[in-house]
C-alpha cells in the first residue's frame, strides 16, 4: 500500500491492475476465472448442445403428459357434440337441406319465371312436377316455387329504392335502412298472417313457410318495374306498369294457390260445394288481392 504525502496529510494511493492481470485472493489463489480472454467459441459447442434440448422439452412434456391428452381429447369431444347440437337446432328451425331446393335455378328457368310473372295469361299447365313423391328442381319445372328470385327481388327493391331517394334529394342511409326493415317486417307479418289463417280454416295442403314465403316475394319483381318505369318515364309510366304487373300477380297468384288451396276441386275440374270450401277460396282470393295493395304501398312514395 502506497502512500504519498499531500498538503492535508496521507492519501492512500490506488493500486492500478492490468486488464489481464488475476486477482489473487489472500492465500494466492484465484476466486474468480477471467474469461474475458477466452475466445468467443469456447463455449457454443455447450450452449448450442443444450439449447434445442431445452427448446424442445416443453412440447415432449406436454404430448407424453397423460392429462393433456386426455384434456385434449374431452375438448375435441365437447366441441363435436357442441356442433351437431348447433346442427340440430338450426335445421329444426331453418332446414338447410331444403333451401338448397329452393336456390336450385339455372340462367334459363330465371328468364322463364319473369316472364311468367309479367305475362301469365298464356300459360296453362300450373302443376307442379313430382319425381317419386318429390317436387322436381326449379330449373327443371317452372311451375316450381324458388327462393333465388324473391331474394334478389327483395335485394335489388333497396337498390332502386335508394336511387329513387337519391333523385329526390331525400337519401340518407337511416332511411333507406328503414325502408328495407319495414319491408322485410311486412313480408314476415304477411307469410305469419297466411299461416294463421290456414291453421283457422284448417286446410291440409302440402306448402310449407318457403313457398308462402316465396309467394309473398314474387311481387318484388313487379315492384321494380314499376319504380324503374317511372324514374325513367315519368309518374303516367310508373301507374300504367304498376297497374300491369299487379294484375298480372294477382293472376300468378289465383292460378298457382288454387292448386295448393283447392287441390280436391282443382284435380277433378269442378268446384266442390260447401263451407270448407267457400272459405277456402276466399283465403286464395284474399293473399292474391292483397299482393297489389302491397305493391302500391311499397313503391308510391318514390316516384314524385
């Protein structure tokens, strides 16, 4: 130990130490190791030996623990059993299987029905077509009912309907989301009044909440026409083919519920006396008259 002398007495001088130089302890042995000497690839051989070992291990354990396949295995089944419950539900209240027969259409069977639609006066065979007890595709009989033109109907009504708001300086996305709501409301309330109404008067027939459903959607087409007329032509041309296509519904409708409605007259070609009877014609003549009215009330507001 160094001392020098300073104009306040001793200051200890530190002892300066090499970079490489040991610390030696008090018996001259060396507590520590240097290894800022050693070369940087002394120690990768070790470190790279065990590093993949360690990265590895979690997954090994996890696969060879017994609990983890077993939690495995109770989740894969919990979710199965999950998804054919879900499966279960939703074609219980929603049957899947049959909406892929009402979406079954071709290019040509679409071209057929608009023309019916717009012109049924010619057309005479309103039957539908079977095959073992089953109603054949719509793209092979036009007689049959489809989802695919009442959906695209429905959709392509907003579209016009926001144009024709649009040309009036009335269009807001507010309204025309109420526009499509109150439709669709009223397309639910009309198929649930028609159930109702068959359930009062007790009728047995084979239509199901789809073909009342696509019935109901079938006016949509005429509803178009009438709009697009009258943004292009003027207010005359929207009432002149309005007035067109809802008598042309409302023949559409009479001649193909009359199958479904009155099926025992209607197969033998005369009208079979009685109150059932009576009522049910009626039914068929008031879904028929009311497709107009709700033409009218849709679309009056949109031609000015």
């Amino acid at each position: 130990m160094d001392y020098t002398a300073s104009q306040g007495g001793f200051r200890q001088q530190p002892k300066m130490r090499l970079r490489n130089t040991p610390v030696d302890g008090p018996g001259g042995s060396q507590l520590f190791e240097d290894t800022s000497a050693t070369p940087p690839g002394s120690h990768s051989g070790f470190s790279n030996q065990q590093g993949p070992q360690a990265a590895g291990s979690p997954p090994q354990s996890i696969l060879s623990d017994p609990m983890s396949n077993l939690a495995m295995a109770y989740g894969t089944s919990l979710a199965s059993q999950g998804r054919e419950i879900m499966d279960k539900n939703l074609n219980h209240f929603i049957p899947i299987s049959k909406l892929k027969y009402y979406f079954a259409v071709d290019t040509l069977y679409v071209g057929k029905k608009l023309g019916l639609l717009v012109f049924p006066y010619m057309h005479e065979n309103w039957e539908v077509n079977y095959q073992q007890d089953t109603p054949v595709a719509p793209r092979f009989d036009v007689n049959a009912p489809d989802l695919y033109i009442p959906a695209m109907g429905f959709i392509t009504y907003i579209l016009v309907a926001g144009l024709a708001l649009g040309t009036q300086n009335r269009f807001s996305p507010e309204l025309l989301g109420v526009q499509a709501s109150s439709t669709l409301v009223w397309l639910i309330m009309e198929v649930l009044a028609v159930l109702l109404s068959l359930y009062l008067v007790t009728v047995n027939t084979d239509l199901t909440t789809i073909d009342l459903l696509a019935f109901s959607g079938y006016k949509y087409v005429g509803m178009i026409i009438g709009v697009v007329a009258g943004l292009l032509f003027g207010r005359l041309a929207y009432y002149l083919s309005l007035l067109w296509c809802c008598v042309a519904i409302f023949v559409f409708t009479i001649r193909t519920l009359r199958l479904k409605l009155l099926s025992e007259s209607a197969a033998e070609g005369r009208l079979v006396r009685g109150t059932r009877n009576q009522l049910r014609m009626y039914l068929t003549m008031t879904i028929a008259a009311a497709q107009p009215i709700f033409m009218y009330w849709f679309t009056y507001h949109l031609v000015r």
